[in-house]
C-alpha cells in the first residue's frame, strides 16, 4: 500500500535539526555519514512527527547544499522502497527529486530522519539543467521574432513568461551554486533570461483584443459587464476606450447592442424587452468568433438605453 504526505521544505525557516535532545540511531548515522562519506549530501530532522521529521531532514539537506529552496514534495512510501518526489521553481530544488530517505527513526517522544543526495549526480544533473534552460530562453526569443502567425506568438508568449517565472529568478544562483561544486564550467548566464524577458514584455500585448463598441450607447453602457464575460473565456481585453476609426487595429473585438420591445402583455401597458449584444472577434480580416449576450425585462413604452443598460447590468447571460 502506498500512503502520500505533503511535505513543505523552505531554507529560509531557522529550524536546528538537533533540537530534540536524544541521541537517536538516525542523528548517530547522519553525524556518521556526513563525517565520512564524501560523496553525498545528508540533512538530518527530528519532530514530534514523521511528517515534520521527514521535513527538517529536506531542509537540513537544503541548508548544507547552500541554496534556499522553497519546494512542495511527496513522500511515496512502502514497505520496500522510499523516494521524494518533488516540483518546484528552482532547478537546484529540483534536482532534490533525487534525494533519499536513509533511515527513519521512532523514539519515545520524537520521530527523526535521514536523507542523502549523491554529490556528483547533483552537480552534473545541475549543469544539464541549467544547459537546457539556456539554449530554451534563446530559442523562446528566437522563435518569437520568426513567428508569422499571432496566434503562434501568443502561445509562444504564454509559455515564455511561464517559462521565465519559473527559472529567470533562481538561474544566477543555481549557476553560482553549480561553479562552487566545480561543474557547469562552460556555462554563462550572459544576457540569455533578460534579452528573452524584454522580446516578452515588447511583444506581450499581441495576445490581446481591443473591444471596440463604438457610437453605441446600450454597448458602451454595458462595456464592463462584456468584457468581464470575455474574461471569463479567458479572453485578453485591452483597457481603453477606441473609437469606430478600427481598420488599422489587427485585433478587435467588436461588440454591438440591440434593444427590442415585444408585444404587450395582455391586460397591462407594458411589454418584454430584450437586450441582445452581438460580439464578434476578428484577426485582421478573419472571424475568430462570434457570440451573443443577452437579457430581458419588462418595461413600458417609455424604456430607454439607459433602462436597457440598467436592467442588464450583471444579468447578460450567454445565448
């Protein structure tokens, strides 16, 4: 049977893995290897559960390799075999995926643990990592200035700024950390995330429509409620106003409200009004899309825009 826990590790919490007073078989081996086995890494904890145990030892691991992690992993246990698997933002933290639990140890009032991480497939998982990461955020610029296509390059933006999020913070350090074991001797950050990070920020607005209502009132009126609507499609909407001068505007959004009053209800004045925004998404000269939003209400001969907007204000729904 496989039992899953959820362990946090962070560097930056000021925990001393020796805090439980007893000298245990787990603190006596993890003094034992860190003494003599030059080869590995070892991090020690000790807590008044396994869970928290398991935990110190990570964070222990992660003070003695010298690089603040910020992890979420998990420990998959059975009666044979115990490895950590984790996801994290850093490509050191990463690599941690690769550390094992030693032994584990229940004392009269505490839990304890000890976890290693071969030294040398550390720094040359380390090195291929950081490689890779590189080559990837030139070949991310790279590709953002060939693509023809803007739905390509929107996508190719989503992925870089992930991309950068997720290894633009960490990869001075890691590399730093990488040279101070001796590897990654080839290896120069260079201008590689900065020069992918400024291609991003140049061209990140290429992703978005601009919503163009126009000289209509009942559209400009339910502006907001629209692109909230559009949002919710996860949908990019530009902020601002633009007027109907939309030829040279490569991505719109042009929306467009009608206001219809329907028959008398017998024995009353007054009628059903429907409000219908018609919402069409063009590139250039395509049709992306097309949708329709609407509402109705009850309302006299005198119902105006302003009503229409008024009564539809957080009740358009989509036909």
């Amino acid at each position: 049977m496989i039992l899953k826990n959820t362990i946090i590790l962070s560097s930056l919490i000021s925990i001393s893995p020796f805090a439980f007073a007893q000298t245990d078989s787990c603190s006596t081996l993890a003094d034992l290897q860190s003494k003599s086995n030059e080869s590995s890494f070892v991090g020690f904890g000790a807590a008044a559960t396994q869970k928290e145990a398991d935990q110190n030892a990570q964070v222990d691991l992660a003070r003695n390799i010298r690089q603040k992690v910020t992890a979420s992993s998990t420990v998959n246990e059975n009666n044979t075999d115990t490895s950590l698997n984790a996801t994290s933002k850093s490509v050191v933290s990463e690599i941690l995926v690769g550390a094992k639990v030693l032994k584990r140890c229940t004392n009269s009032d505490s839990f304890s643990a000890v976890v290693t991480l071969d030294k040398a497939m550390f720094i040359s998982t380390l090195s291929e990592k950081l490689s890779t990461n590189l080559k990837k955020a030139v070949n991310f610029k790279k590709s953002i200035e060939s693509s023809k296509s803007e739905d390509i390059t929107a996508k190719l933006i989503d992925d870089a700024k992930k991309f950068l999020s997720d290894y633009q913070e960490s990869s001075e350090s890691d590399l730093e950390l990488c040279k101070i074991y001796k590897g990654c001797k080839d290896l120069k950050i260079d201008t590689a995330f900065h020069d992918l990070a400024e291609q991003v920020a140049k061209d990140g607005d290429k992703d978005q429509y601009i919503l163009i209502t126009a000289n209509d009132d009942v559209a400009n009126g339910l502006r907001g409620e629209l692109i909230t609507l559009l949002e919710a499609e996860k949908l990019k909407i530009m902020d601002g106003t633009v007027s109907d001068k939309s030829q040279d505007i490569t991505r719109k959004v042009i929306a467009t409200c009608k206001v219809k009053a329907g028959t008398k209800i017998p024995g009353t004045e007054d009628r059903v009004i429907e409000t219908r925004c018609i919402v069409e998404a063009y590139i250039g000269k395509q049709k992306k899309f097309r949708k329709v939003y609407s509402c109705k209400a009850v309302g006299d001969n005198e119902y105006s825009n302003e009503d229409a907007v008024n009564s539809c204000s957080g009740r358009l729904q989509q036909e």
